[in-house]
C-alpha cells in the first residue's frame, strides 16, 4: 500500500505542475480521504475493504505532491527545514492520536465500525481548516507561468539516488516489532507501545532536525542518517535494552529524514517544477523502501548478520552521498 502510493506520486506530481491546481488537488485529496475512511465501517469482507484501503492511499498519493509545493511555498517564510519539521511533528502527533481513538471506541463498543466512523471526525476537521487556508491565502502556491521546459537539476537527480539508497537500507518498524516478539525481547502488548513512543521521538527530532537544517544545512540529516543505522545492530543483535535504543535511533532517523528531506528539495527546485519533484522523490523512496524491505525479510531468516550489514552498508553509502552533495546542494539553493 505504501509502495502504491509513493509510485502514484510520480504521476500526481507531474499532473499538479503541469495544471498548477494545486489547491484544488490538495482539497479533493483530503475529500476522498474523508469519503473513503469513514465507509471502512460498512465494509462487509475482506475485499471491499481492501478496495477502501487502496482507496485511500490514492487520496494520499494524489494530495502528497501538491500539499508538498503548497507548504514549500509557505515556508519560504520560516525556513523549509522547520517548517517540514513542523508539519512531520503535527503529523505524528495525529498518528498518536488516531490509534488512541480507535481503541477507546472499540473498547466501549467491541466493535470496530464505530471506530472508523469517529475517524471521519479529525478528517472533516482536516478538510475544514484546508479549506479555511484557501479562503485566507488565495494567492499562495500559484508560481508564475513557466517559460518553456524546465529540466530538473541534474544535482537532484543525484539527491534522489541518494534517498533511494537511504530507504533501502531503513529497516521497516514491523521488522523489529516481528523481532523483538518472536525472541522475547518484548511482550506483544509492549510493541504497540514501542510504537507510539517512536512516534512521539520522531515528532520532537522531527522539529529539532529541521531547525538545525535550516541552520547548518545538509550534514544535519548525515548526522541524522548515523543515528538511525545504529537501530539495525542494536535492534536485531542486542538484548532487551538494545531493542529500546534501536526504537529511539529508529524513530531519531525517521524525525531527521522527514524534516529535511524535503527541505532539501525545496531549496533547489523552483516553483514551477516542485510538484514533479516531490512526486519523483516519493516515487523513488517508496519502490526503494519496499524493496530494501523485502531484501530485509528474506535476509531474516538467512542470517540477522548478514541484514545488518546490508542496512547499515546501504546507510553509510546515503551518509556519504549526501555529506558530498552539500556544497552542489548549497550552489544550486544560491542559483535559485
């Protein structure tokens, strides 16, 4: 599903740049997420459900690019690290909030319906402050008219390959929770709890991250990129204290990616072609990221070994990448 909608994104963001609706992408986004969640309620099998799901993640492939461009524009005033880290920081704060819902609605009813349909609240609030930053800043995210093809620069190209190479060697959180209960080092009903901690770490770095980019620039996510490897030894060879620091460094890593990531982009990608970028990215990321994935599960039951040293290999090769790229990344952010 993820993989869905990161490869969606490559075709939505070329669409936004190309109509320039971005307002109007990002609100029926939202509109089918708002549609589609609450509907999970009256879904009688597997199927249909499955139908909602993708569903949804098209919603989000098709609204990630152009709420991307809107919020890159916006933060030309804040600085684009922070304010990425803002938004990540907002976002798992939601991530946090909407499991707590669910489990207080299933444990009054047992039953999961009601859940999903309480969800259509936060998503009708989503949709209502979105359209409130419409009617407020009409002007905001129409860049001017191109003036004829505009190639992406060939050092984004390389920032992407960099990000592939990044998500490749990222450990998928299941993995670990997977790990962690069938060795003992968690009690099922802790994983879950691991869980929402790490997103409450990767909204706070998520927030530090970004302000120290737009600070000292690109060193801060190879800085952060360290940080996150160090999930893959601790995690799968360490005892139970290990498992703990790898869901901290897991979560450290994730906060620095989603703050500067985008941010990076942002700086040397001119308006007019930052839906495509962003699309690119995504689309990228994502097939890389279920990839390295997959190369992760097969290697988990040859030798755990063997899935450290891919992880952490193809880390150190994003650190170094990225480490290289700041002085192209800084000359193309002066040329914008």
């Amino acid at each position: 599903g993820e993989m869905l909608a990161a490869s969606l994104r490559f075709f939505s963001g070329r669409f936004a740049d190309r109509t320039r609706a971005y307002w109007t992408i990002t609100i029926c986004g939202y509109a089918l997420n708002l549609l589609v969640v609450p509907m999970l309620a009256f879904a009688g099998n597997w199927q249909v459900a499955a139908l909602l799901i993708v569903a949804e993640r098209t919603g989000k492939a098709l609204r990630g690019p152009a709420r991307d461009v809107l919020l890159s524009e916006a933060t030309n005033v804040v600085g684009h690290g922070w304010g990425f880290g803002l938004h990540a920081a907002f976002d798992q704060a939601g991530a946090m909030l909407g499991p707590l819902m669910m489990a207080v609605a299933v444990a009054r009813s047992n039953q999961f319906g009601p859940a999903f349909l309480r969800l259509g609240i936060p998503a009708v609030m989503a949709l209502t402050a979105l359209l409130m930053a419409r009617t407020a800043y009409p002007a905001r995210g129409v860049p001017p008219p191109s003036k004829g093809p505009q190639p992406l620069p060939r050092v984004f190209w390389i920032y992407v390959a960099a990000a592939g190479l990044l998500a490749c060697g990222f450990v998928d959180f299941p993995l670990l929770g997977y790990h962690f209960q069938k060795t003992g080092l968690a009690k099922p009903a802790m994983i879950p709890l691991l869980y929402s901690g790490a997103m409450a770490v990767n909204g706070i770095t998520a927030l530090v991250f970004g302000r120290l980019f737009d600070r000292y620039g690109l060193p801060v996510l190879t800085g952060g990129i360290l940080v996150s490897l160090l999930a893959l030894p601790l995690g799968f060879l360490g005892g139970e204290m290990g498992a703990i620091a790898s869901v901290a460094c897991w979560a450290t890593g994730l906060g620095a990616q989603d703050a500067c990531l985008r941010a990076g982009i942002a700086e040397v990608v001119s308006m007019n072609k930052r839906g495509s970028a962003f699309g690119a990215f995504n689309g990228v990321y994502g097939v890389a990221w279920f990839l390295g994935s997959a190369a992760m599960g097969l290697l988990y039951s040859y030798s755990l070994p063997a899935l450290v040293a891919f992880g952490v290999a193809a880390q150190l090769a994003a650190a170094l990448l990225f480490f290289r790229l700041r002085k192209p990344l800084a000359a193309a952010a002066a040329a914008q």
